[in-house]
C-alpha cells in the first residue's frame, strides 16, 4: 500500500523540522507551518481523499445517471443498427428531397423569430441542406412579413406560413370558463409549470388533435416537428424521412419527457376506460408496453394513476 509512505514524504516536505513520523498516532506540528503550506497541504490531503474515495467507488462512480437507470432496472438493450442503411447515396447533392410527402412543422408565434431562426439554421446545418425539405410555419395569428423574410432566408427549401382556424385554437364555448380559470390557478399554486398560460395550454391541445387536420397538411405522411432554440450537436447523414419510410417506422423522438402527474389525474384512467368499451380502435401496432412502462419511475406513474 503507498498510502504510508506518500504521507510520510508530503509531512517530511513541508514539515521538515519533524524529523520522526508515527502514522496512527500521526504527530505534526500544525504550528510549524508557514501558512502558505498550510494551505498547499490541505489541498494536496484533499485531492489525496479524492482519489482515494473515486477508487473505493469504483467505475460505477463514473457511470452517467441514464446509465446507473438501466443497470439498475434490469433493462435488456438491443445492439445498435449498422450505420451502412443511414448513409446518404452520393448523388444527395442535387438539392432535392427523396420524398415529397414529408416536412418540418413548427407552431411559433411572431415574437419567437430569432428562435426559430436560431433552430433552423441548426436543421440545416446539419441535416436540411443536404436534403431540401419544406418548412410549413404555424400560427394562430398571421405571420408578419418580417418573420417570412428572415426565415426563408435560412434555407434553400420552400417555406410555407399558414393560419390556424379559430375553431381549432380557441378555447370551445362548451368549456366552462370559470372552471377553466379556477383549475388553472390551483395548478399554478402547485408549482405546474405553465399552468397560468392559456396559450401554452392552447398549443398542447392543438398538438394533441387538431394539427393534422388543417389543410396544409393533408398530403403529409410524415413530418418533423420543430421548436425554439434548439440545438445538435453532430450532423445527420442520412435521410430521416425516407429511413422511416423504407423501415416502416411511424414515430420517432429524441427524449421522453414525463408529464407533471398534477397535470392530468383523470387522462390515464379516462383513456383505460375508452380502451376498455371501444377496443376496435386499438392499432396493432401500437407501442401499448412502452407507453405504459412503470419501470423507470413508479412513483410518477402511480402518482399519474397509471
């Protein structure tokens, strides 16, 4: 072990008026020091316990927290897919998309142009210019001429801006105001994040059942769905869209992000009971075990009921 003689030689060095070291009964006068070896000598015992502690923590230590998730949930994972069926064919440099039913879409408001701006030049960057896919702009007020100009400036595909209906953005008269206002306010009073924003509500909804149906979409199979200021940090080099088309793939993500439980008590147990009375609308092909997978976070699940 080289923990005693490592010692013993940092005591020697900066206390060398000691001439005798007993370790267990390790005597150093503290008051012999100069202050500034003082110091030296506590960062140095420091960085000592920390390398001791990362080796009695072992390579576990090291590990990153999604990494401890699936160790300790016991979770088989699959081989990663070869990179050769990703890669772009070498004639991609004539500027066109391999399909025309496919698109990036984003729901943005006029005053979040120099996000969006920022995210498509992300996009292109590193995937769009090789590939040429329109852009279809969302919003519930017209887009101003300001924000068509800067963001058709960003890429070489065609741009789109398109209104959404009333109908399909504005809160429905069946929908008890009072209510409405009241269920946000306890929701804001809990801490839920964007509880007292109508329009972020606005957008959830319109997300969850009425994109798909506005006509600029009604030739689209598959599509890219963008926000505000995000970010990559490598290039894609290969073509998303045809990849899900050739592989028949119907949904994709980058991260699965978990819903506030105080946002939705009732959705679960209402969507079960729909299931239960009405099962000739269930997919065959419907990602029911992952959807409703408890294993990464039980607590969260049963606090959502379910």
């Amino acid at each position: 072990m080289l923990v005693g003689p490592l010692l013993r030689n940092i005591c020697r060095y900066y206390c060398p008026r000691q001439r005798s070291f007993l370790f267990g009964d390790l005597k150093v006068s503290w008051n012999m020091l100069p202050p500034r070896r003082r110091r030296q000598l506590v960062y140095l015992l420091l960085v000592l316990v920390g390398f001791l502690s990362l080796l009695y923590l072992g390579v576990d230590s090291l590990m990153s927290s999604g990494d401890l998730l699936l160790r300790s949930a016991h979770i088989p994972m699959d081989e990663p897919f070869t990179m050769t069926a990703l890669l772009h064919p070498d004639d991609v440099g004539d500027r066109k998309p391999s399909r025309n039913d496919s698109t990036f879409i984003a729901l943005v408001r006029n005053e979040e142009l120099d996000g969006i701006v920022y995210s498509m030049r992300q996009i292109e960057q590193n995937f769009n210019s090789k590939f040429q896919y329109p852009w279809i702009f969302f919003n519930n007020n017209p887009f101003t001429d300001e924000f068509k100009r800067r963001t058709a400036l960003e890429t070489q595909a065609p741009c789109f801006y398109e209104q959404i209906p009333a109908e399909h953005w504005d809160v429905p008269y069946s929908v008890d105001r009072d209510i409405m206002a009241q269920r946000m306010e306890e929701m804001h009073s809990q801490g839920v994040k964007h509880a007292s924003d109508l329009s972020y509500h606005q957008m959830c909804r319109w997300y969850s059942g009425f994109f798909y149906k506005h006509p600029a979409l009604d030739n689209i199979q598959y599509y890219w769905r963008v926000e505000p200021w995000i970010e990559f940090f490598c290039s894609v080099e290969y073509d998303v869209f045809q990849y899900m088309s050739d592989n028949n793939k119907v949904y994709g993500f980058t991260i699965n992000i978990y819903d506030d439980p105080l946002t939705l008590p009732s959705l679960w147990p209402r969507t079960l009971d729909f299931i239960a009375a009405n099962p000739k609308h269930l997919s065959h092909r419907m990602a029911w075990n992952w959807l409703n997978d408890s294993t990464w976070r039980p607590k969260l699940n049963a606090h959502a009921n379910g």
